[in-house]
C-alpha cells in the first residue's frame, strides 16, 4: 500500500473517531442539561408547595381532599393542568423548531450553526481597557460613609 493511502484511510478514522466523539459530548452536555432542568423545576416546585403548606394549613388540605361541593381536588386540577400545558408546550416548541429546521433545508446541527452564522451578523468582541472594569468595592459600599 502506498504512503498516500495509508494517509487518506489514517484521516478519515481521525475524522470518523473526531465525528463520533463530537456525538457523545453533545449527548453528554444534553444529558447534564436535562438533569439541571429537571432538578431546578423540582426544586421549585417543592418549595412552593412548602411555602403554602407553611403559610395556610388549612386552605392547603382544603385543596388536597375532594368534598360533595368540588368533586375534584384542587391538587388534581393543578396536575391535569400542568400535564396538558407540558404537552402544548412541547409539541409548540417541537414544531416550530422543525419548521425552522426545514426551513432553511439542514441536514445537521454543523450545518445549522454555519447556516445561522451567515444570515446573523457577527457580535464584535470588545476588549476591557484597564480604566473601564468596574470595581465591586465601590459599589457595594455605604453612600454614609
């Protein structure tokens, strides 16, 4: 085999292994951010519940029991709610992302990154000069003294 060959196949596993290794980062960072904003929601949820709790006992539990007045419970309300929103929220999210993607014909999310930089323009970088940062101290010191 000829040194050109070995080259060409030795580039295209460094480019199948780099492709491959572009996949899992990508799975990992959404991976993390699923579980971020999952314990983020639940975090929020939960002490909001508490709060209630906390605050008014009793309207708290007048809500969590059905009665012969309101058959259904405030809290399985709130849970059928939340379901049906989650549902429009995500099919909404879901189309319009595809529609986008169609829209501009993409075949990847390289392709769809270069696509976006060519039709947005570029945000210029600005360099701090020394006598523009901003100092905290003085911010956060008294007007009294």
């Amino acid at each position: 085999m000829s040194p050109e060959k070995e080259g060409t196949r030795l580039n295209v596993t460094t480019e199948v292994m780099t492709e491959n290794n572009d996949k899992v980062q990508l799975m990992k960072g959404a991976a993390f951010l699923t579980t971020v904003a999952s314990a983020g929601m639940l975090a929020g949820f939960g002490s909001t519940l508490a709060l209630v709790k906390k605050r008014s006992p009793g309207w708290f539990f007048k809500g969590t029991m059905a009665t012969a007045a309101v058959p259904e419970t405030g809290a399985s309300l709130a849970l059928r709610a939340l379901g049906w929103g989650s549902l429009y929220a995500w099919c909404g999210v879901g189309l319009l992302s595809l529609a986008v993607w169609k829209a501009m014909g993409v075949h990847s999310l390289t392709e769809f990154r270069q696509k976006m930089q060519t039709v947005f323009p570029a945000i210029p970088q600005s360099e701090e000069s020394p006598g523009n940062s901003l100092e905290w101290d003085s911010i956060f010191t008294s007007k009294e003294d």
